[in-house]
C-alpha cells in the first residue's frame, strides 16, 4: 500500500517543533506489516530537516515532496485522552498533478488528509481512474480549514466519499459525522462500503458487508500520550486488508500494533 498526506509541525504542549502527520507514524506500521509500502508526504522545503531523523529511520519506505508551506498543529494535553488543538499553518491541497508526480505503484492508497482541503474529491477520483482502491482518514471529513482553535463539523462535500473503499473514524469524528449516535443507518447512508469506527482501549466497531462487529482491543494501555495511535492502526490495518486479510483479522493486527507502541511510549514515560 502507498500512503499519501502532508508533513505536520506539531507542538505537543507547549515543547519544542516535533515531526507530525500521518507519514510521521505510519511507517511503523509498514514496517510491523511487511510487504510492499511506501509514504509520499508534502511539506516546505525549509521544514524538511525536521523530519531527517524519520527519513533515516524508514530509509527509501518514505519519500518527501516540496511543497509551498507545511501543516502544522498545537497539541494540549489535559491527560492522555483529552487534548485541545489549534491550526496553526494549513498545509498543502494535492491536486490531480501531485498524483501523478507521486505515481503510486500498489493497488491501495490510504489518505491521510489532516484538513477537510487536503484532498478534495477530484483527487480521489483521479486515484480511482488510475485504478487504485481508496482507504481515508475521516478526520478530513470533519477538520475544517481555517487557522486558530480546531473546528470540526459535519458539513463536507457529498461526493467527497464516493471514491472511498475503506472509511476510518474516531468515536468523536463519527458522533460529529453522524449527528449523534453512529449506527447502521449512519454507515448506510455514508455509502462507503467498509467503515472503522475506532473507541480507544475499548477497540473498534467494523460496518461491513450489511453488518457491525465489535473487535475489542489487544489491550488496555492507559495514562500515555495517543498522538499517532489513530494513524498507525489505520495504516496497519489497510496493509492487513491489502495483503488479502479479513477485517476482523486485520483489525486485530492494528490493534496489537497500537497497544504494543502506546506500552514503549508508557515504559519510556516511566524510564
């Protein structure tokens, strides 16, 4: 699978510029995964040596385009489950022409848009053209593209799932998307032919094939800082899927590499 989305700064309480964006922690995922994989993210130029560190860490897994500007979010943690974030610089819209210079080589792509603009509709069915199967990050259905304290709403344009295979949610991105309680109904009407619905340690509910089924979490880890958990699951379980796996298998394996990963954060918390 080929992940595509734009590089993030992230101020994480205050500290100093931390790399962020779902190219940041999904080739964790690619990694644990195996197979064939490849992250193509956009950011400024001037911002690249941020990110030297992860490009020596996944080596030629992950590719850096330039881009005009970099997104870049403040993260405020009141604990590990609760945080504010504000918009601090809005990244980059990829356009059909990025695409092409991108030039994924798998048959899925997984969208990881951190804004509502990151990817319109007219990119995604330029994927589709091309033949590729779309999995996306529903946080760019919700994350509205204006600078200061994030705002989210339901209000995204209706075609902007119709070249989508595999929805993710977060439980408070699909409160959001759903008006209310995220039900059967809701994932009917989205039209989108298999959705995750994430919760956390209580693990995530899979609509698929006219059905809904719980997968519990590998396990609980609790008091840790979660930023990144929703990128790897999703990345680690498109791979699953991409690889010919199950949904409830591959929800499993995201799982475990979610649980695994928040467990090094919470031993080096205490170390």
């Amino acid at each position: 699978m080929t992940v595509l989305g734009n590089l993030a700064i992230d101020i994480i309480d205050g500290a100093p510029p931390s790399p962020g964006g779902c190219a940041s922690f999904a080739g964790v995922a690619l990694q644990v995964a195996g197979g064939p994989g490849r992250i193509i993210a956009m950011g400024a130029q001037r911002d690249h040596a941020l990110f030297d560190e992860l490009r020596a860490r996944f080596g030629t897994l992950l590719q850096i385009l330039p881009s005009e500007r970099t997104s870049s979010f403040s993260l405020d943690y009141d604990d590990a489950d609760h945080r504010h974030m504000g918009v601090r610089a809005i990244g980059p819209v990829w356009t059909e022409a990025d695409i092409e210079v991108a030039d994924p080589a798998t048959t899925w792509v997984h969208l990881a848009p951190l804004l509502r603009t990151d990817f319109p509709a007219a990119t995604l069915a330029a994927l589709a053209a091309r033949g590729h199967r779309v999995a996306y990050d529903g946080q760019g259905l919700v994350r509205v593209d204006q600078l200061g304290p994030l705002v989210e709403d339901r209000h995204f344009p209706a075609d902007l799932l119709a070249d989508v295979d595999i929805l993710k949610l977060a439980e408070d991105e699909a409160v959001i998307v759903a008006d209310g309680a995220f039900d059967a109904s809701t994932a009917e009407r989205l039209g989108v032919a298999e959705i995750l619905v994430t919760y956390g340690s209580e693990g995530c509910d899979i609509y698929f094939d006219g059905a809904v089924q719980r997968v519990p979490a590998a396990w609980r880890v609790l008091d840790v800082q979660t930023t990144g958990a929703g990128d790897m699951f999703t990345t680690c379980y498109v791979a699953h899927r991409a690889a010919g796996h199950d949904p409830h298998s591959a929800a499993q394996a995201a799982s475990a590499l979610v649980a695994g990963e928040l467990d090094k954060r919470a031993h080096a918390d205490r170390g």
